[in-house]
C-alpha cells in the first residue's frame, strides 16, 4: 500500500489517498496512472522512521519527498519535497535540508 497526494495546478495538495504499492508491476508508473505524486507516511523532515519503533530507521534510503503530505502543503518539483503551510504567526524560515519551517527569533 502506497499514499499518494493529488494536487491541483499550484502543485497545493487537495486530497490524499492510498493506492497500488509501487511492488505491484501490473503498472509501470502508479503516480503517472493516478495523476499524483506518492508520499512516504514515515517520512519526516527527510528522515524515514522505523514503522515499528518510530526511531530513525538505519536505511535512509528510503527517506522519501523529506515528508509526508497533507492537505494544504506544497509539492516543490525543484526541491522533490512537500512542504507543510508556512505558519501565519511570528518569522518562520524554511530549512532547505528538512523543508520544515523553523521560528526565527
């Protein structure tokens, strides 16, 4: 099972759902058929957790997008990332290495 993140013309994420795992071959390219982009729900800050301790896991290649999308975020093709709504209180900043925004003092 794979999640994927269906944007509209802005690359702004509108809805997200769960399809065909990128093992299953019936298909050669699941983000091409879905017209979607396919996010990593244990991807975070471009650090792949372990699923099962929710510790970084030792293989980061598996590190995918640097986070999972939601509803609101940005898909960067530049970057290949998405990007969570940039807070609307206080300076924030985006760290280019997570794509997360960090509070500027």
């Amino acid at each position: 099972m794979a999640h994927y993140a269906k944007l509209d013309k802005n690359n702004i994420v509108v809805d997200m759902f769960v399809g065909k795992d990128e093992t299953d071959t019936s298909f050669s390219n699941w983000e091409l058929y879905y017209d979607a982009k396919r996010t990593s729900y244990n991807t975070r800050g471009g650090v792949y957790y372990d699923p099962q301790t929710g510790l970084p896991h030792a293989d980061q290649s598996k590190a995918f997008r640097k986070n999972y999308a939601g509803i609101g975020y940005t898909y960067d093709p530049r970057r290949d990332a998405f990007i969570p709504p940039k807070p609307e209180v206080d300076n924030w900043v985006l760290n280019e290495q997570t794509c997360l925004w960090d509070k500027v003092d």
